[in-house]
C-alpha cells in the first residue's frame, strides 16, 4: 500500500504539469569527454532551464552545442557531475532506460532530413508515439487518437492536408520541417531540442517557421531548448546561452581538440 | 521493456516495399537457389523410392558376367543394354537346382515405338513384385497365353492410346523409328496392367516363344530357323512348333528360392557356373536386387552429395547475396538510424529491425523459391518420367525438405546479425550526430 503510495506520487510528479519554479534541465558540476580524447569536450558548473522557458543555445562551431544536446537527450552521459531532465537523474539509468526516457519526455528536430523516406506523413508523426507508451498514454487520457492528433498538429503547422498520406520526399524543406516538429510534439514530451532546425531554410520559411514552432511548443506546455549559431534569431526567445561563456572547458589549449571532436 | 516488435517489423516492412526493386532482386537469388535446392533433394529421394520399389520379391538376378549393377540396370531398371546372354541351357539349369523355387526367364532387345519389348512366361504376372511385395494386376485384358500376343504397360497403353484387341508391330532394336520391323508378324494386343510406377509401365510384354517366333528368319541361320523355312516350304501357316521355338538365349534370368537362408549358397553356386562344381555350365552371375542396389546408392551418393553441396552453396551465395544488399544499404541509411535513435529507438531495436528485414527478405525468397520448385514439378515431372522413369510426386515437403527450409530461414536470421550488429555500433558511435 505504501509502496503503491509512493509509486504514484512518483508517477504524479514525473507525469502531472510542470509548473513554471520546477526545473526542466539541471546540470551541476557536468564534465564530459567524447571517448579516446583526453580533455573534456564540455565542462558546466551549475545550469538549470525552468519547464516551459524557451532557450536560445548559440556560439560558434566547436564550442560544445552537438555535446551539450547529446548529453541532454541521454546519449550520452556524463564522466562526472549531475544531469537532470524533468526532474528524473539521467547519469545513472541504463542506455536502454535513457533511450527509454527520450522516447517519453524529449521531441528532437534536426536541421534536416528529420523524416523516415519510407513513411508518409501521417506515419512519421505518429511513429513518435508508437516508441514511447508515455506519449501515447498522455493523448489517451485527453482523449485522442495518436492520428488524429497528428491531423491536428500538422493543420496547425499548416501543413496542406493534400500531402499527409503523401510520401514525405515530396515535401519542401520548410514542409519537412514542420512534419518533424508535429512528430517531436506529439503527446506534449518535457522537452523539445531542435538542433539548427532553420539553417537550411530560406528567410520566410524560417520566420513562419520559428513562428508555429513557438506557439505550438507554448500550446503543448513543452520546454524548448533551440541551438543555433546564427545569433539574429535570438530575439525570439525568453532566455539565451552563449555556450563559450559557460563551456569552462574551451580555455585556449583546447580550443583546437574541441574543433577536432565537433 | 519491450522491444516493441509489431512497430519494428511494420517499419521493416515498409522500408523494404520502399526499396521493392533492390530488393525483389535478391529475394529472386535466394528463391531461385532454395528452388535448386529441393529440387536437388526431390530428385534424389524421389529416384531412391523409385528404385528401390521397383522390385521386390525376386532374391536373384542372374545375367552373363558383367557388373552387379549393369546387370541389374538393364535387366530391371531398362537401362543399358546387356554385353552379352545366358544360354537357355543354363537357365534350365537354375531352375533345376533343388533350392530354386521360381525363374522367369527375360529377352530384350526388341522395341515397339521406343518402349522395350520384353520376353518372358506367362507367370511373370504372378511372380514379378514391386513396392511391398505387390503382384501385377490388369486394368483390362488378360495375359498373354499365345503367339503373337502381347500385354503393355500402363504408360505405353496412355501414351500410344491402345486398347486391348489393338495390333502392334515389333521392331528389332530400340529407337522410336527403328530400322527394321517385324510387321509380317503383328502382334494383337490382349492386356493392359494397371500403373506401378516401375519400368513395367513403359514396357511391352510378350512370351519368350514370340520373340522367338519373330526372329525366324533373322540373322545367321540356325537350327531353329532352317525348320522354320522348311515348315514355311511345306506350306503350312500354321504356328512354328514349340520345339522350333524354344530360345537358345535370353537376357537375363529372374530367380527366387525356396528359402531365404539358401540364398547365399545358390548364389555361390550360380557365380561359379562353368568351372568347379558345375552345377551351371557356363560362367554367370547372379546378384541380390537389394546388394546391387546398395553398391548403386553407393556410386551415386557421390554424385548425389556433389550436387547437394553445389545446390547448398549456390544459396549460400544467395543469403550472401542479401546481406551484402543490406550492408551496402546501411551506409545510406545512417541518418534513418539517426532518426529511430532520436525518437527513442534503443541500438537492440535498430539492430532487430535490420535482422528482420534478412529474415522477412529470406521467409519472401523461401517461399518463392517453394513456389517456382512446386511449378517445376508441375512442369518437368512428366518429362523426367518419360526420360529416367522417376516420377516426381506433386506432394507437401518431406520431412527432409522442412529441415532444410527451416535451416534457410535460421540462416536469414543470422545474415540479419552482421548488418544488425553494424547498425547498432553505429547507433552507439554515431548517436544522434547528423554527419552524412
């Protein structure tokens, strides 16, 4: 009974809503080196991101960025130091439990090629929710199917409703874009991380899209933690991280390795 | 945690309709090689069975010295002709020895249409056996009981369309359009036997006294002969006389003794015919059926083995084949793995997905592959009846046949395991990175 209790509450704390004080990503005293390099590729005294702020991550190439998103979608884990994701430890959980809480709790977009070729539009969407039992649990309990959530999804990034039974490599670019942010929504995950989602957008493209990206990360309650190197895009978001300034581990002598691990 | 399966082999599924064109390339490889393959077996067990049921029931098979196993060929089986006779006198001979329940006595040589012409008695209907023991039966007529009479096997009676009271003409020789024809002396077609699946089926069977009684005439003159023409000079149509037509040779000689455990002592006896004992005045051999048969299996379980080995190797090289195509395919679909990693895909999924696309690609090409064999079959079964008289039985997969699929299908799993394994290191080393 009692360990049921606590079992609950558990779930309570890691499934209920966010609120605004609770931290959505706390890191302290993170060290971490890419495996045969000797110095640490990202070095982090204390960070924390609150649930539901938006982060612009910017520097340059080879300042840690790719290091900074492995660590926090639990590809990785750090050699020493604490990494926290909504609240769950992720240093100390299997490879295949981390896997497991990425499926759940962070929607990743990359800067291109996001979709399966084989998959149509619809498919890709909803592929998310097929890896993760907690997203599909969480439009099960507000009452939608996994389909017809991604009908609403891509209607609200605008995507025409011609092309969701379509194969995804007729899609534009900005299309395919917008497919990938609907998949990394779907069953309002913790956490989204896009990784240079506009760089190979034109200038309309990216403003239409940073636009939907916004209002549909605040709609779903959803963390966002955007990098990019392109620092104009800045103004769009609540908080910034320029990564050089917080990397401890980019002193002059190892600027050069950095380069070589990124 | 579950590995997810049914998402798994959806997407595999869907991945491999994406690339059907590649892919049905390899699937036809390992189709065609598991076709190869069981036909290879089929014909191997299926010529065994056959053989093997072609005679039973006869201890001795007694020829001029030859090899057991020509002389078992061509006095059973209708292949190869034999080097040489056995006189009458040394069949009356055999038949005379005390331990000696039965002979039947066969002539060959002749032909009708290609099929052999075989004289032997009347009794071989009772006396010749195959499968388990089964005597001959009718499926119309009777046997023959006179000159110029002839009983034929199923396939010859299909074949040729003839029907008891038909008149058939017999050639000296074999070859579909043999030279010379006995056509003054037509013979009148008096039984059918019913189908047996031995050479029986493709034979024509006459008494020994009418191969006799055709060859009046022929060759060089005997005894036989100048009493024939003079009998033909005093004007009479009647048949020869029986003494005129007694054989001076035949073939070969079928022999069944009174006792099993005389067998080896009658056998002895025969093979050493013409010197010491003298139980049979000229030098003979006899063969047990099952020994010759043996040595048989023997010869050919070498050739048999080859071709299965080749047979294997060649869908080997099928399953070779396929993972090449799977590997040669990983290194484009890094990004896919990036993309399964980053929705939460665990490197065991990855991994699984890539093995079950080998083993659903294997499954496709195995039942293809059953697909075209059951159409060989179909096709070539009659044709290979025709030519070594082996029928090949339209019938599910033996026992053998499961074995060797489901090692296949066990080998698609395991040509899955090197592409799996590759893609889940990559999973590992490459993560989420976006390199291409």
């Amino acid at each position: 009974m009692v360990l049921l209790t606590g079992k609950s509450l558990i779930d309570e704390a890691l499934n209920g809503e966010m609120t605004k004080d609770q931290a959505i990503i706390d890191l302290q005293q993170l060290s971490f080196a890419w495996p045969k390099q000797s110095q640490p590729a990202l070095k982090i005294d204390a960070f924390r991101l609150n649930a539901g702020e938006r982060l612009f991550v910017y520097g340059p190439s080879g300042c840690g960025k790719s290091t900074l998103l492995s660590l926090l979608a639990g590809v990785v884990v750090p050699q020493t130091g604490h990494i926290a994701i909504a609240g769950q430890q992720i240093e100390g959980l299997s490879a295949a439990k981390r896997d497991h809480f990425r499926a759940d709790h962070i929607g990743l977009v990359f800067q291109q090629f996001n979709l399966l070729p084989y998959l149509n539009v619809l498919d890709n969407v909803t592929l998310a929710c097929d890896f993760s039992r907690k997203r599909a649990a969480n439009l099960k309990r507000s009452g939608v199917s996994a389909l017809d959530e991604a009908k609403r999804l891509l209607s609200r990034l605008l995507l025409p409703e011609a092309l969701w039974t379509q194969s995804v490599m007729n899609l534009s670019i900005g299309q395919q874009q917008r497919v990938a942010v609907a998949r990394a929504l779907i069953g309002s995950p913790d956490l989204i991380i896009a990784d240079e989602p506009t760089s190979a957008l034109d200038r309309d493209s990216r403003d239409q899209f940073l636009q939907l990206l916004m209002a549909e990360t605040e709609q779903s309650g959803s963390s966002l933690v955007f990098v990019s190197h392109d620092d104009s895009l800045k103004a769009h978001f609540d908080r910034h991280l320029h990564l050089p300034s917080l990397n401890q581990a980019l002193s002059a002598d190892v600027t050069a390795q950095q380069e070589a691990n990124q | 945690m579950t590995l997810n399966l049914p998402t798994l082999l959806r997407l595999s599924f869907k991945s491999l309709l994406n690339r059907r064109l590649t892919v049905f390339l390899s699937v036809l490889t390992i189709a065609f090689s598991v076709a190869l393959l069981l036909t290879v077996e089929r014909v191997r067990t299926e010529a065994r069975t056959s053989f093997n049921q072609t005679i039973s029931g006869t201890d001795l098979i007694v020829g001029a010295p030859s090899g057991d196993i020509q002389l078992l060929l061509y006095s059973v089986f209708q292949l190869g002709n034999a080097s040489a006779n056995m006189s009458w006198k040394a069949a009356q001979e055999i038949s005379a020895m005390p331990e000696v329940a039965w002979t039947l006595p066969l002539a060959l040589g002749d032909s009708h249409k290609g099929y052999r012409v075989m004289g032997t008695d009347a009794a071989y209907f009772d006396l010749y056996k195959y499968g388990r023991k089964q005597p001959l039966s009718f499926a119309s007529g009777e046997p023959f009981a006179d000159l110029y009479q002839a009983v034929i096997g199923d396939e010859v009676a299909q074949k040729l369309g003839y029907q008891v009271g038909d008149k058939l003409v017999i050639a000296h020789g074999m070859g579909k359009h043999s030279f010379k024809e006995h056509d003054d002396k037509p013979f009148t077609l008096v039984g059918v036997l019913e189908r047996t699946g031995t050479p029986v089926d493709r034979s024509v069977l006459v008494s020994l006294q009418s191969i006799e009684a055709i060859h009046i005439g022929w060759g060089k003159p005997a005894l036989s002969d100048i009493r024939a023409r003079f009998a033909e000079k005093q004007g009479s149509t009647a048949q020869p006389d029986a003494e005129v037509l007694q054989p001076e040779a035949i073939t070969a000689l079928l022999v069944g003794v009174k006792k099993k455990t005389q067998l080896f002592k009658v056998q002895r006896r025969i093979n050493e015919g013409g010197q010491g004992l003298k139980v049979v005045s000229e030098p003979l051999q006899a063969v047990m059926p099952a020994v010759a048969l043996q040595q048989l299996w023997k010869l050919v379980g070498v050739a048999e083995n080859a071709l299965l080995v080749v047979a294997g190797f060649v869908v080997i090289s099928g399953l070779v084949g396929l993972m090449s195509v799977i590997l040669t395919g990983l290194n484009e679909r890094r990004r896919e793995i990036a993309i399964l990693r980053a929705i939460g895909a665990r490197p065991m999924q990855v991994m699984l997905l890539l093995v079950a696309e080998a083993f659903i690609l294997t499954l496709l090409g195995l039942l293809l592959g059953a697909g075209i064999f059951y159409l060989l079959l179909l096709v070539a079964a009659p044709w290979v009846y025709e030519i070594w008289g082996i029928w090949l039985p339209v019938t599910g997969f033996s026992l053998t046949e499961l074995k060797l699929l489901s090692i296949i299908a066990f080998a698609g799993l395991l040509v899955g395991l090197w592409p799996g394994i590759r893609a889940y290191r990559i999973s590992l080393a490459e993560g989420l990175s976006v390199r291409l």
